[in-house]
C-alpha cells in the first residue's frame, strides 16, 4: 500500500492537522504501515508547470486530480482524500 502526500506527514499548525497526516494517521491507527510517496507542489497552486512535479502527474493520471493524499492499495484500489482515507481504514483495519 502507498500513501501519496505533498511533502510529509509532519505535524502542521493547520486547523485539524494538515490532510496528508491526517490520513497517514488514520490508516497506522487501523494497524496499516504505508509507504509514504512524496509528490511535492501544493493543491493550493493551479496545475501550472512549475507546480507538475511528476508525483502530481502521476496522481492526475491515478484519478483524474491532482490533489493528495491518495491511497493506492496492493489491490490497486485508490482513494482520494484525508476523509475518505480515514472512512477506507475504519473499514478495513489491518
């Protein structure tokens, strides 16, 4: 399973958290261990060329977006957003 996020799973100022931590927390909580992908740029740029890094190329093409965190099961299922990540490891604990 790989956890793609922007820069880390650091702890962030940020209302609730940064989302990458978020869902990395959310799924070691549920007892997963994902390898964490950094793809670098910021979902608060547009999709411009100095903010297509190939991390986030390879998000867009993964789903359509070019937002993280994404979570890529080994089963190739891929889930997009801290929400949907930590509701994705609640229902399936490790």
């Amino acid at each position: 399973m790989k956890l793609y996020v922007c820069w880390g799973t650091f702890p962030s100022p940020m209302p609730r958290g940064h989302p990458c931590r978020q869902a990395y927390l959310a799924l070691t909580r549920a007892g997963w261990e994902p390898r964490v992908e950094r793809v670098f740029g910021t979902a608060w740029l547009p999709y411009v060329p100095f903010n297509l890094t190939p991390g986030r190329v390879h998000v867009k093409r993964m789903t359509g977006h070019h937002e993280v965190p994404v979570l890529r099961t080994d089963d190739g299922e891929v889930v997009q957003g801290s929400q949907a990540i930590a509701d994705w490891a609640a229902a399936n604990p490790a």
